[in-house]
C-alpha cells in the first residue's frame, strides 16, 4: 500500500495506471451512459417504496392493493434483473468518480479536503433527502462510506480490487447470516426447538409490528399534513441510517473499492480488451441472472412469506450478484464508449444529471404520492407502479438532454459543485 502523499501529479498517480484520463478534460462517455442506466433502474427498484409502505418493496402482502399472480411473475422479473444490481452499479461508478475527481484535484495541486467537503455537502444533501422527501436514501451511506474510501485512495489498484472482494465475502458472511437467521427460525423446523421458541415469539412480533407500521404510515401519508409526515420520520425513522450503515457497508465500501480499481486500470475508458469484456460480463450477468433466478423460484415456493423474501433480498442473493453487477458494468462500459443515436445520447444526459434525477424524482414522487398533493399513496398496484415508472423514465429523458445543450450541469450538480469548491461557477453555456 503506498501511504505517500504528494501534491504532484505524476508522483500522485498510481504506477498501475497508464492513462490518468480525468488530468486530459476529457469526459468519459461509459460513465454518464452506465449512470444514466443506473438511474433509470434505481426508480424501477423503488418505485413500490414510493407508493405502497416500506415492507413492499420485498414483502408482497404488504400492499395495500393486493398483489396478483401476475404480479408475483413481475416480483421475480425484479428481483432478478433488478433489485440490487442497479444500486450496485451506481456504486461502482460513486468509487470510479470518487478517484476521478481526485485525479483533477491532484492535478491541480490540491489534495483530499476537497473530495472531503464535496463528501460532507452530499451527507446533508441525503439527511434532508431521508427526514424531508424520501427514506429510501442513499445518499447518506454514500457519504459516510465515501469517506472510508477516500482514506484508502492511494492503495495500488490491485489492493483496491483485493480488498473489494475480500470485503464484499465478509459482508456475504456476515450481514448474509445475520438476515438468514430469522428465516430460520421462524419459518422452518429448525425454529421449533425449545432454546428457540422465545426468539420465533419476537419475530413474529417484528413482522406485525413492521405491517403496522405501514398502515400507521399510510395514514400519516394519506391523511395528516407534511410536516406530520416530517415529523414522523424525525421522530419514528431517526436511527434508521445507522442501521443502514451496518446494512449496506458491507456491500458499498467494497464495491467502491471494487470501481477505483477498475477505472485505473481502463476498464470506463477503453483502456481493457473490450472483446474479453463483453465475454466476461455476459457470462457474468447469465450464470450470476441464473442463480439469481433459482433464488426467486425457491421464494415463491415458501409462499412469498415474509422472513424468506427478507433472506432473498439481504442474504442469499448477495453472492450470485456481485457477477451480475460486474457483468453489466462490463457491456455497458464496452456499449457506452461508442453509444450514439437519439435514445443512447438522451440516456447519458440523464447520467450527466443524475444527482439531479435522483433527487428530482423523489420530490416528484412524493408530490404524485402525498396526500397533500395528488395522494396516490396506497392506491396503484405494482402494474400500475411500473406505469409511472415509465413515464418519469420519459420525464428523464426528455429534460436532461435540452437542459444540458443550454446549461454546464444539472442544476443540483451545480449547486453542489459550487459548495464543494466555495465558490459560484458558470452555470449556462
């Protein structure tokens, strides 16, 4: 590990890196297209926790609508082709950006207090996102993890990319067992020994009270005001990014990790035979897809019972995903450097304003979904979900690319910009 700090470039730069690409100004086009798929695909994982109550998102008698048989096909489509990769990609590009911005900064002659404010700015962006619009945030962990990453930034790639994966195996071993354990207990036989009977009583406590929840919160939602709907998250949901901290730290650190190596070495930016790439990432996404799948289909089989879906999403989905992320940041890297046309150049100006879509979507969902404004809460199935998701999808792609052709940035990667670096940048072209 080369714990060496410098303000020069070429000293700065990793030996293992031939092409510091961020220091020529030029952008990389893989990143804004992956980023751009990536956030499309992140309202298609949360668009249930946007209408329907939090236990949805994996639990499919949490709705409040019911939930078909058709639909339980659409829950393992999801859960297969979605759920988890499109977070995972997205955190492999925050681990690439996080070296990115450094390479300029270094370049510059200024070191990591800047990527720390820049880090700091994004913490308060994801609280008032989490407390104010939206608890799905992610916002915040990749704040916090940020930091963590940054200590580690002048490893080798090749420690980066070890410690990546030895890490994310730590985290399959432990958050993994930790969210298996409750499946076992209360839904198998294992949970019918006596040393267990007290444990089973509190799980089954946990679920009602979790499906409680959701009703109270329908209420809240549905029928009081917006600042009881602060309220409550301020004061009901208060500690819930510390435990997400635990949750997905495990899988974040690493992969951003994972995503610094990867940029070094060429992977965004041509830099890899991009044949043995596409080889590699499809051969990823089927037999990482697969096993996925067979997880789904074991799912199913329980019933969609409530521990079991819990087991998919945090635990036993966790190892055949890493290939499936892997794979799709692979094609879409090779795809991306040379995409063109109408749809491919609308979906890299959505990633150029991502931060803005990701934000900008919540308010607008919760606008759609508040009762103090369109108060569609509760009431759209996940069809009908998925709907929505298809026209804020066309709401994506249809602002970010005319803004962009008329302004430098994204109005919220504006603003952040211009508090990270303290001072106020050009906005239009």
């Amino acid at each position: 590990m080369n714990q060496h700090e410098t303000t020069t470039p070429a000293a700065d730069a990793a030996p293992d890196q031939a092409v510091p690409t961020a220091v020529s100004g030029n952008r990389i086009a893989s990143l804004d297209f992956i980023r751009g798929i990536a956030v499309m695909g992140i309202l298609a994982a949360n668009i249930v926790s946007f209408g329907q109550p939090f236990a949805a998102y994996m639990y499919p008698d949490a709705f409040l609508t019911g939930h078909s048989a058709a639909e339980e096909s659409m829950w393992i489509a999801q859960f297969v082709l979605i759920d988890g990769k499109m977070r995972g990609l997205f955190t492999l590009l925050f681990g690439a950006g996080l070296y990115l911005f450094m390479e300029r900064a270094w370049a510059r002659g200024e070191g990591r207090l800047l990527q720390a404010r820049r880090l700091f700015w994004l913490l308060l962006f994801g609280l008032v996102h989490f407390y104010l619009i939206w608890r799905g945030d992610i916002l915040i962990f990749y704040a916090v993890f940020g930091f963590i990453a940054l200590a580690c930034i002048r490893w080798a790639a090749k420690t980066q990319l070890v410690v990546g994966l030895v890490g994310y195996a730590l985290g399959i071993l432990l958050v993994g067992s930790f969210a298996l354990s409750p499946y076992l207990i209360a839904e198998t036989s294992f949970g019918d020994q006596p040393d267990f009977s007290e444990t089973r009583e509190q799980f089954a406590a946990d679920k009602a009270s979790t499906l409680a929840a959701g009703e109270t919160e329908y209420r809240i939602i549905t029928e009081g005001s917006y600042l009881e709907y602060v309220q409550y998250n301020l004061t009901e949901h208060a500690a819930d990014p510390l435990f997400g901290l635990f949750l997905f730290g495990f899988e974040s650190i690493p992969l951003m990790l994972i995503g610094m190596a990867l940029y070094r070495w060429g992977f965004f930016s041509g830099g890899l035979d991009s044949r043995k790439m596409m080889r590699w990432g499809i051969a990823g996404i089927v037999l990482g897809s697969l096993a996925t799948l067979l997880v789904a289909l074991w799912v199913k089989g329980t019933g969609f019972s409530y521990w079991s879906t819990l087991a998919a999403f945090m635990s036993v989905s966790l190892l055949p995903r890493l290939p499936v992320v892997l794979g799709l940041a692979a094609v879409l890297a090779v795809f991306g450097q040379g995409a063109s046309g109408w749809l491919a150049e609308r979906i890299s100006a959505a990633g150029r304003a991502a931060f803005t879509n990701y934000l900008g979507t919540s308010i607008v969902m919760l606008v759609l979904f508040h009762g103090g404004g369109v108060g569609l809460y509760g009431a759209l199935g996940r069809t009908e979900l998925y709907l929505v998701t298809l026209a804020a999808w066309a709401l994506m792609l249809a602002w970010s690319k005319p803004w962009l052709e008329r302004f430098r940035f994204g109005p919220l990667e504006w603003l952040w910009r211009c508090l990270t670096y303290l001072r106020v940048f050009p906005l239009r072209r």
